[in-house]
C-alpha cells in the first residue's frame, strides 16, 4: 500500500474490540475518524499534510475497514457511538495521549459527538465533518433528507435484509452508494476506493455497518435525547466544516442546528464539495483543519 505509507500500522485491543490503525507525524495529538462506508484511508489526502504538524492518528472504527466486528447484541450496543467513542479514547490512551484534538467526518463525527459527551476531559478541540445530530434529524425527518439519505432506513432493517441485498453486489452497492454527483467516483483515490471496496465485500463489515445504523436508531437516539432534556452539550472549541454543495449545505442551517448541540462554535465554514469533503476538496479541507487546531 502506498497510501499513509510513512505512518505506521498497529493493531490496538481495546475493551470491546481491536482495532487497526495508522499513525504518523509529530507535534500534539490529533484524532481522525472516517464515516461510512470508509476505513482510515479516507483521511489519506489530508493526514500525511496536518502530520507534519501533528502526531495523525486515523483507525478503522469497530465494524469497519480491518478492525474487528464483535457481536451487536440485541439492541445493537456494541456498535453503539458510546462503544465507538470508548475504543479510540483507549486506543489514544495506548499510544500514551490523556487529551488530544479531533476530527470526524459522517459517521467518524457522530462517535466524536458522544466522545465529547462522555469524555468531555478528554477532547481538546472538535472540529464535526459534514455531520447534523442525529437526534436533530431523527426528530425531523423530511422527504427530502430522507430521500438523500435513503441508506439510513435502508440499513436499520432487521438482520439479514440488508446485508443480503448489499452483499449480492458489494460492489455496484458502494460505488452507487458513493455517486451522490456527477463525478461519480472520480475524485477517490483509486487505491483508496479499491481499498473501500475490499472491506465492503467481507459479510462481516457488511453486517458491522448495519449494526452501526441500527444502533443509531435505537440505543443512540435513547442516549442522545436524555442528554438533550438534561441540557448537556458538547463544550470544547468546536468547529463545523461541509460541503457547500452536500446535504448538509443545500438542505440545512448546520450552525442554527448545532447551537442546541454545542455551546462553544468558534467555527462554522464550507468548502465547495459535496459529502465526502476531505476526498473532493482535500486542500481546503486541510487548510481550515490546520488552522482550528493551530489556534491557541
């Protein structure tokens, strides 16, 4: 593999799984985690860049890419966000970082939502990808971001629906999944999609990504409400980034929203991309991480 070829490659054991990561560079700790249906090669454009600023670490969330996918449970638990978040503050704690900065993009932002939550000591400075709460979405669901986001209702579909349709062409699934525009594909790199594509034709990270939606719905959606009743939001500097021509940009106010999930939005700024920001506009993306975390 000649992507993140300078970082190294460890596998982590945390509480409830193990978990395959790359890391590099010097300089304070900054975490990076990837969305669905992506491994840590999704940061491959922008990671190399911010390490040489920046000791990068970027893993495969439980379920994804090469880490491991432990049993969901009954009510999908184990891939809860609360699960998520757990593993890669263990798995930061192993690589000897207490705090640290960190970046999450679609899924990757939603485990960082809860880390900032549940470990509030921990993160230093969060910076949310392209990503809306899903407790936001959730309880307002419209035609036109559920026809945007046709996956999500898709996938929370009792097992072994899903995993079968998905798994009769892994393949055409993601690459359809992935051309949301006109470019198709065009701007992954292609050892990164190809890379994509791999994982996604395992059953088991077919099934760990299901489990992932269906414990959104479920168990997170519990979590995420008795934290909104209470009031309890992310604290530390935060910075918003999407796409300006994605979802988020087109359909929704990101800062309006955010501001009753988050009471400290030092930043709220686009790139012009769709979804997948740090993939398509990779320059930009860099740029305004650097400078969030830069910032003292």
């Amino acid at each position: 593999m000649t992507l993140l070829s300078g970082f190294k490659k460890d596998i982590i054991k945390v509480s409830g799984a193990e978990i395959v990561l790359r890391h590099g560079g010097s300089g304070p700790p900054l975490l990076l985690m990837h969305g669905n249906p992506f491994t840590h090669l999704s940061w491959n454009k922008v990671a190399p860049r911010l390490a040489e600023e920046f000791t990068v670490v970027c893993p495969d969330l439980r379920g994804y890419g090469d880490s491991s996918k432990p049993a969901g449970g009954d009510d999908h638990a184990a891939y809860s966000f609360r699960a998520m978040a757990r593993d890669q503050v263990e798995v930061m704690q192993a690589l000897g970082f207490e705090k640290f900065h960190a970046a999450g993009h679609d899924r990757g932002a939603r485990v960082l939502h809860r880390m900032c939550l549940d470990h509030e000591d921990r993160v230093l400075r969060a910076a949310f990808v392209d990503m809306l709460p899903q407790h936001h979405l959730l309880n307002n669901v419209t035609l036109r971001w559920g026809t945007f986001s046709w996956h999500w209702f898709f996938m929370i579909q009792p097992f072994p629906l899903p995993e079968t349709m998905i798994g009769a062409d892994p393949e055409f699934y993601i690459r359809r999944k992935l051309s949301k525009t006109e470019q198709g594909t065009s701007f992954f790199d292609p050892e990164a999609l190809a890379e994509y594509i791999r994982c996604i034709k395992n059953p088991e990270t077919v099934h760990g990504m299901c489990e992932d939606y269906r414990a959104t719905v479920g168990i997170d959606l519990a979590m995420d409400t008795e934290d909104f009743e209470a009031g309890r939001k992310v604290s530390c500097p935060t910075m918003l980034l999407w796409g300006a021509k994605g979802g988020v940009g087109r359909n929704h106010d990101a800062r309006e929203i955010w501001s009753h999930y988050a009471t400290n939005i030092v930043r709220a700024t686009t790139v012009p991309s769709g979804h997948y920001v740090q993939e398509e506009c990779p320059d930009e993306t860099y740029a305004k991480l650097r400078e969030f975390f830069m910032a003292t």
